[in-house]
C-alpha cells in the first residue's frame, strides 16, 4: 500500500513537471533577445574564424568548450562543402593525370555525388525521427571517412564509388541542420541563421582556395592532390564526437542554457508550433500533402534554378581562372576573393529580408546578380572585367540559396510540412548539379559560353519565378483574410489564442512575402 502511494506521488510530480515545462511564462523583449543571442553564440556565430581560433586552442579556459559549440555547427558545413568541392583543386594539383581522368570521367565524379545526394535526400527526416545528435555523429563520422578515403583512390571506378557512398552521407547533414534550426528560431529570424549556415559554402572555397595554394605549391613526399584530399578529410572525422556531445536536440537540452532561458526558449516553442516537444515522429498525412503543394514546387524549381550554378562554380572556377591566363598555383589563390565577398553578400541578403520579412524581392536582387556576373563572363574577353564578373556570380548564386531555404521555411504550417517541405525541393534542386555540374566540357575552354550562358538563363529564371510566388502568395494571403474576416499581418496578434501555434496554419498564419 505504501509502495502504491509512493508511486501515485512519484506520477503526480511526473504530471506536475510537465505541466509546469508547457505552462506560458511572462518574460520580455531583452530577455528572449539574450536567449537569442546565446543561441545565435552557441550554435551560428557569424564571425567563426575568430570563434575557431578560440575554442580550438589548447587554452585551459572553462569557457572553451561552450565557445566550440558556438562554432560547430557552421565548421561542420563549412567541411561538409569543402569535402564535396575540393576535387575541383585537387584536379588541376595533378589528380586528373594520376588518375587518367580522361574524356567525361572529371563530369562524371561530380554527377555521382548528386546523384546519391538526390536518392538519399529523404534522409534529413531523421533529424526529426531521432535525437538529432545522434544523426549528426553518424553522418558526420561516415561523411568523414569517405572524403578521407579519397586520398588514397587509384583509379577512376574507385573514385566513383567513394563519391557515391560521399554524396549518401552529405545528403543528410546541411538540409537536416537547416531543418533544426527552424526548432530553435521563429518565422522572422530564421532566415539570417540560414545565411549563417549556409555561407559556410562560400568561406569554405575561400579557405578551399587559400589552403589548395598553400599545399599545392609545396613540395610534398606524396602528391599534392592526395595530401589536399587527407588535410581537408581528416577533420571532419575528429569532429565527429564533438558533434554528438555539443549538438543539443532542443533547447531544454541546450547545457549553455540555464533553466530561466530554457523556460523562456520553451515558451517560445509553444508560442511557434503549439508544443515544446519537437522530435519524435511525423504526420504521414502532412507529408502527402506537401507533395501537392504547387508554392513548394516553386521553390523547387528556383533552388535548381540556383544550384545548376551552386554547384558548378567551384568546382571549375580554379579551372576557369586558369583558362584566364593564370598559373594552377595563382588560380587557386585567386578563386578566394570571391567567396569571401559571397559569404558577406549571403549573410547581409537573408539579414535584410528577415527584417522587411520580403524574400520575393531580395530573391530577385540576388538572382539577377548572379544572372549578370555570367553574362559578362560569356561575353567579355577582358580579364580584369571577367574577374569581376567572378564577384558579381558568386555574391549572387550563393546568397540565393539561403534565402530559398528560408522562404521554404517561412511558408510551411508544420513541423512535418517543413521537414517535407525541405525534402521536396532538394530532390527538385538537386537535380540542378547534375545539370550544372557537365556544362563546362574541356573542348569549349578557355571562355567556357555555352556553360555561362546556361547559368545565367538559369538565374534570370530564378528571379522570375520568385515574382511568379509572390503573385501567388499574395492572392493566398487574400483568400486567408476573407476566411478568417480580419488583415491579421505578419506576426501581429489578433485572436487570444494569437500566442499559441502562431507559425502553425491557422487563423494566424499569414505567408511571408
């Protein structure tokens, strides 16, 4: 009898907890800005060189292991691109020759990846199926030792499986942290923090370009190619634990949080979906019907409207450069610049239009951008101007995507619906690499018109069909007024339930613009 009391206690204080973590709290705009902050410290630094060199040092400082989860994330997919690029360095560092690289074989690596990229893509559900930390440690590890493995390839058939089983893991890792972070943010700051994240593809080829030079114009007892292959592989591997012990799974997981700010993230959970209980399984019905949605396939078709270019450039950018005159060596140092520029361009863009909550027209500035860098890269013969025109291509391709992965993000009434929502247009906009990645053949060198002409044609198209969805979306937005009688704007509270399940569909939700 007494073992039933105390069990009855032990169920009531059970009941009472977890009414107390799904209660509403009272806090205020600086307190959920300093949580806000800490997450963005924590999980997306902006400035994650300076944060490297200080949680990466062998200093004895407490505070170091909380700074390393500040820069895991973005040095996790900072690796994961330059694991997938870096073949177009190791290619003019020798590999082509070593490894008889003949006729379409180049093409071909590169279409593998995306392939698996492609068949593998419904993968990024596991992050919200399992504890997401676990998924990151196994994607991670594995993605590793096939980007390693490739310092020691011997032939071509070799390479093609590495890059297969390379593409299988990567498929699972930057769509399912971008599909994360929209468990740790709202509608109108998510798309910064996928600026964030995602600009980690252009610092990564600015790193992929100063350290290819770097290794490239040594003198190593095994080829450059290889030992490129091993410095940018091995990373990856040693990461691999770290990211299962510093990924949180949810805020109330987050060790940097205190138990006021894992309230207050909480809150805020509830305030966004409805629950704070993010991970564990889907509505298979939601996932139908995403595959219905014509504003997704949209956006599927601007995301491969942008990777037919994503892709491509950096893998033949130290090629194009080449062609320009250049040395290998000082094609590899000059492919940097432009990333550098890309990767401000990238955060400023998704910055911007989280604040106006206007992703159609920032999509159009970007894609248009990128349009006219490779206008002029088809149809000038000045150096000067066609390094220019590099700028002008990158700054505008790689901001481009962030804000499509946002805009997808935006518009989706679910946690299911965004996870489905990310897996539809990848495996649209995946497609584009495949595309993208066999446009620059050998045999129409050094100006490459055909391939410049076919990114540029793309981009154009990019920013027309992001007028097309805003169109669209406009008239929704119209329709919703009508059903549920009000102008409910973006975020504004107009129901006493207008703080529960905002981001959910409902009288309250609105598509962002």
């Amino acid at each position: 009898m007494a073992k039933l009391s105390l069990d009855r206690v032990g169920i009531d204080m059970a009941e009472h907890e977890a009414a107390e973590l799904q209660a509403p709290i009272e806090y205020d705009a600086s307190a959920e800005a300093r949580v806000r902050r800490k997450l963005d410290w924590h999980l997306m630094p902006l400035f994650f060189v300076l944060c490297k060199s200080h949680s990466l040092s062998p200093r004895g400082s407490s505070r170091s292991g909380r700074q390393l989860t500040s820069s895991l994330l973005l040095l996790l997919d900072m690796l994961a691109f330059l694991d997938r690029s870096n073949i177009g360095n190791a290619v003019i560092a020798g590999m082509t020759k070593d490894l008889h690289l003949v006729g379409d074989r180049y093409e071909w690596l590169l279409t593998i990846f995306y392939i698996t990229y492609i068949v593998f893509e419904f993968s990024l559900l596991f992050w919200k199926i399992f504890p997401p930390h676990r998924v990151a440690a196994v994607v991670v590890f594995w993605w590793g030792v096939m980007a390693t493995l490739q310092a020691a390839l011997q032939d071509w058939s070799g390479a093609m499986a590495i890059r297969f089983f390379l593409g299988a893991f990567e498929a699972a890792y930057a769509p399912g942290v971008i599909y994360l972070l929209s468990f740790f943010y709202l509608r109108h700051e998510v798309g910064f923090r996928c600026g964030m994240f995602a600009s980690a593809a252009p610092l990564a080829s600015t790193f992929a370009g100063a350290l290819a030079y770097g290794i490239t114009s040594g003198h190593a007892s095994i080829p450059n190619w290889r030992l490129l292959f091993l410095v940018e592989g091995l990373p990856t591997i040693v990461l691999a634990p770290i990211a299962f012990f510093f990924i949180p799974d949810s805020p109330e997981k987050a060790r940097f949080l205190n138990s006021e700010e894992k309230a207050i993230a909480r809150a805020r959970a509830v305030r966004q979906t409805g629950t704070s209980e993010r991970v564990g399984g889907l509505d298979l019905k939601q996932l139908a019907q995403s595959l219905l949605d014509v504003k997704l396939w949209c956006n599927g078709l601007m995301y491969f409207s942008a990777n037919v270019s994503y892709a491509s450039l950096p893998v033949y950018l130290p090629t194009i450069l080449a062609k320009m005159g250049y040395s290998s060596i000082h094609a590899q140092g000059l492919s940097a610049p432009p990333y550098f520029v890309a990767y401000l361009f990238a955060n400023l863009t998704t910055f911007i239009a989280d604040r106006t909550q206007q992703r159609a027209w920032m999509l159009v500035i970007t894609s248009v951008v990128g349009a006219v860098g490779y206008v002029l890269l088809a149809s000038v013969t000045t150096v000067g101007v066609r390094y220019f025109a590099v700028f002008l291509a990158a700054a505008g391709v790689f901001s481009t995507i962030p804000n499509i992965l946002a805009w997808t993000l935006n518009n989706q009434g679910s946690d299911t619906r965004r996870g489905a929502g990310l897996v539809l247009i990848n495996v649209i906009g995946q497609c584009g690499p495949i595309l993208g990645t066999r446009i620059y053949p050998t045999s129409q060198g050094p100006r490459y018109i055909e391939g410049m002409s076919i990114c540029a044609a793309f981009m154009f198209f990019a920013a027309i069909m992001a007028i097309v969805l805003r169109i669209l979306l406009v008239w929704e937005n119209k329709r919703l007024d009508r059903k549920y009688n009000n102008k409910t704007a973006i975020g504004r509270e107009t129901t006493k339930d207008a703080a529960f399940a905002v981001e959910n569909y409902g009288p309250n939700f609105r598509y962002v613009l």
